[in-house]
C-alpha cells in the first residue's frame, strides 16, 4: 500500500511490517500504539522503524492511518476518554452558565 509519512512516500506491505518490527523489544507506551503480532508497540516506535525517519518528522496520526489501512488494530492513548456529545439544548445551557443535565 502506498501512504506518506512526513511528506515522503512509502509501499508498506503487511507483512514487511511485521518482519521489520520482529525482536524488536516494546517500548512503554504512553500515547497512541499498534498491535502487531502479540505485541503492543508505541505508534511512533513502529513508524521510526518502518521508514528510517526520526520520530520528529511525522505524527502519531499519519503513522496510525496507514497502520490502520493495512489492517493492524492501533489504540488511542491510554486515560483520553473522549469528551461527552452534548445536545443542542445542553450546548446553550452550558454557554448560558447553568449547569449541563446529563
């Protein structure tokens, strides 16, 4: 599959991937991270592996995508929670100052 990461374009094959990140030890992870295999890697640990660039050069985000694309599971950064959808109603009310019902 071909992707860009950090504005350079990669053919990244399921399988490369995985043979790249094989006896590779997982860093701790403390933002987004992948499943590969058995194991839980940092998003931006895979990507530095899989196109030789320095963690600086792209995001988390643009890692994730073409992980995702090529059919690994990847996971959002442990303790987000998204925040909750408010109605309309709750909206105006917040902006207003009462307190939002839930």
């Amino acid at each position: 599959m071909r992707c860009v990461i950090a504005r350079f374009p990669f053919d990244l094959v399921k399988n490369d991937v995985q043979q790249s990140m094989k006896g590779i030890k997982p860093e701790p992870v403390t933002g987004e991270s992948v499943t590969i295999g058995r194991r839980i890697f940092p998003v931006k640990q895979v990507g530095e592996v899989i196109t030789g660039q320095d963690r600086r050069d792209f995001t988390a985000g643009e890692v994730t995508r073409a992980l995702t694309r090529l059919g690994f599971t990847c996971h959002t950064a442990p303790g987000i929670v998204p925040p909750p959808v408010l109605t309309p109603l709750e909206t105006a009310s917040a902006q207003l100052g009462a307190a939002a019902q839930m």
